[in-house]
C-alpha cells in the first residue's frame, strides 16, 4: 500500500535511533515510541476515497503520568498541525 509506504519512510527514524519504532503491513499500523512517556500510533484505514490516516498520541508514562501531560504539553499542542504536515507529504507523494 503506497500510503503505509510512504509514511514508514517519513517516521522509521532509523537503526542508530534511541526510539522504538515498529511498522506491521499486515495491521497497516506503525508505531513510534520515544523518550519515557511518548507514544505515536498511526493506521492507514481503507475507505471509499482510498484510504485514510488515523493518529494517535498516547501518555504511556508508568511512573509520573501526570507528570507526563506536563512535560509534553508542547508536543500535545502541535501535533494535529505536525499530522497535517505529514498528511500533505505523503498525499503529494502517492499522487
């Protein structure tokens, strides 16, 4: 599927990373940890246009979860704009 393609090439940050980063076809799902309380999901989901892109960020902190909502409030805030960003790219890619 080209959009799973294109969006493993945007967000697999590569062997020497110090993040978790897991992209399974067959769920069209990746997923990006990174740090102590970030985690990223993303699934490539068919409908009648072709296919769609789900984002999720999750707090996955075990300890100080709280604390977690605090530290990446920033973060927080610009995804949606970071995920439309990535949206565009990979639409302009597949056309």
């Amino acid at each position: 599927m080209p959009v799973f393609e294109a969006l493993v090439d945007r967000l697999d940050p590569g062997p020497g990373a110090h993040s978790q980063f897991l992209a399974d076809p067959a769920a069209s799902l990746i997923v990006a940890q990174g740090g102590w309380w970030y985690r990223a999901e993303y699934r490539v989901v068919p409908d009648e246009h072709g296919c769609h892109i789900e984002h999720t960020l999750l707090n996955v902190a075990k300890t100080a979860h709280r604390l977690g909502r605090f530290v990446g409030r920033k973060e927080v805030e610009a995804a949606p704009r970071v995920f439309e960003e990535l949206v565009e790219d990979v639409r302009l890619s597949v056309e």
